[in-house]
C-alpha cells in the first residue's frame, strides 16, 4: 500500500493524505520532475479485483484528460502500479463546496448562481463530448482560494456514452443523496447531472439536501416523494419564483428536466436579474442579493 513518503510512478513523492473517498486516497505529492505540488488519487486495490477494470479506467482517464474548460480539475499524468491505479491532478488550495457550505451553511441567491452557471458550463462541456459525470455533488466540486472559480472534479465513475444514446445502463453508482430516480435503477444520462446540480442548488440556498432521512426513506424520496418546497424549507426567506427551477430540475421524469444544466442555470440566473439571463463567463463573486429583482415575500433574505 502507498503511504506518505512513497515514490510512485517515479517522480511524484507522496506527502500528507488531504482526502478519501468510497473508491480513491488523495495525497499532496511533490512531483520531483517538475518541482511541483500535485494532487495524485490513488485507486483503491479492491476495485481493480474485476477482470479489465484497468483498462476500461484508462480508457476514461485519457477521455477525461481530453477536457479543456476553465471549470473542469484537468489531469496531468496517469499511470498504474502493480494492482491499482492513479491520477494526477492540479493541486488546488481553497477546499471544496462542500467545505464552504459547512462553514457558512447555506447562500445568498447570487452565490448559487455564481458557482450553479460555473458547475452547468463545465456540465455542458462534457456533455456535448458524451461523457457524463454520474457523482455531481459539492464534494466534487473545488474552489480556488484566490478567486472562488470552481473547478468540477472526481470523474472517476463517469460513464462515456456512445454517440448513438442519450442514456447507457450501468451499474449503480454515485452518491444517494444527489441520486435522480433513472440512476437509482441504474440507467444514466445527462438528465442525471442535472438532477444531481439541481439538489445541490437546493442545498446552496437552504443548507439542507432535498431528500434526508435513513437509506430507504432517501430512495423513496428520489422515487415518489413530491417535490419539497424551497420556499419552506428556507424558513420562507426565498421567493417563490425559485420554486419552479426546483421542481423542474429535480423532475422524477428525465424528460420532464431541463434539456442541460446550462439551461437551468440560465433560468434562475433569469429569477435573479429579472428577466435578462447573464453569461457564466461574466459573472463575479457577488456580495449582495437585490431583493427587489426576484419579488421576495414579505420577509426579506437575510445572506
């Protein structure tokens, strides 16, 4: 097993373990070559235990290197050792959405906007190049400390999809409580990104994930459950035209969604602007919610 100090790959040193996960160990690494920090994810051994496994993940991490977009985590290298396999990555100082999240609990109605239209353009990219993310949640998603960009990671589940399909059966996997009702019987497509962006745009503005509970009752929720009202759920500090954003993307339905996350995003960048979507491009951090542009019930938001 690769513990701190190691050597792999033959340039990068292992440093101190910053994050693991249900299939991957992430490590701080000094790639000696380059004089460089890097990230390198190492698979977990007990994954590669299925004939081929390896070379169906390198297949993937060469099409997932192919990414070019200004909020998509690139890779620098892949390689394998003698049972597993690793990645390396961009190291990026600022911590996650998750990580943000828990220190503020939730946001102001421009801060989801700021990091939804980011997380939807890198969405579209790789949708438009058939590849599918399947795990789409705050913790995937990194925020550079200097300037908030975020930075969509962890496509280490995606599935490419052939050209010829807008859905491919796969097993289940992914994370349940941003799971849309198609994954959970283990079918995916580019609707199943947006319904995972959807719960966390639902996350961001209350702090709370739309469906919560025990295993089966999270399930249930995904399945049958009604859609929950964000408007409640924010202690109706939100306005009710978010609602709708809501309820289309989290749609049991994929084709009831949003056709992209693009499209969604656009929608509630809408809300917030009045009428005049804006580009992701250009936006900037926001600082303030104008209340008045989104016609907010009597209790005004408090960010």
């Amino acid at each position: 097993m690769q513990t701190e100090n190691s050597l792999i790959g033959g340039r990068y040193r292992l440093g101190k373990k910053i994050g693991q996960g249900g299939f991957a160990r992430v490590f701080l690494a000094t790639d000696s070559v380059l004089e460089r920090q890097v990230a390198v994810k190492i698979l977990n051994s007990d994954l590669t235990e299925e004939k081929d496994f390896l070379e169906r993940f390198g297949k993937e991490a060469r099409a997932i290197a192919t990414l070019e977009h200004p909020n998509i985590l690139g890779i620098y290298d892949y390689g394998q050792l003698s049972d597993t396999a690793f990645i390396v990555m961009p190291y990026v100082e600022g911590g996650s959405l998750h990580d943000k999240l828990r220190r503020d609990g939730l946001f102001s109605p421009p801060q989801a906007g700021y990091f939804l239209a980011q997380a939807a353009a890198a969405l579209d990219y790789a949708h438009r190049r058939n590849l599918v993310h399947r795990d789409v949640k705050p913790q995937n998603m990194l925020l550079r400390s200097e300037d908030d960009r975020l930075l969509l990671t962890d496509f280490g589940i995606s599935k490419i999809l052939s050209s010829a399909s807008a859905q491919s059966r796969t097993g289940i996997m992914g994370t349940l409580s941003y799971m849309s009702p198609e994954q959970l019987s283990g079918n995916v497509g580019r609707g199943t990104d947006v319904y995972a962006l959807g719960c966390v745009l639902f996350q961001m503005l209350t702090g709370k994930l739309p469906y919560g509970g025990p295993t089966e009752q999270v399930i249930m929720g995904h399945m049958v459950s009604p859609i929950p009202s964000i408007v409640e759920r924010s202690q109706f500090q939100l306005p009710p035209s978010i609602q709708g954003i809501i309820e289309k993307a989290l749609a049991k339905k994929i084709e009831d969604r949003y056709q992209s996350a693009g499209e969604m995003s656009q929608a509630f960048q809408a809300i917030l602007n009045g009428s005049t979507a804006i580009k992701p491009e250009t936006l900037q951090p926001p600082h303030t919610w104008n209340a008045n542009l989104a016609q907010p019930p009597t209790q005004p938001y408090s960010p």
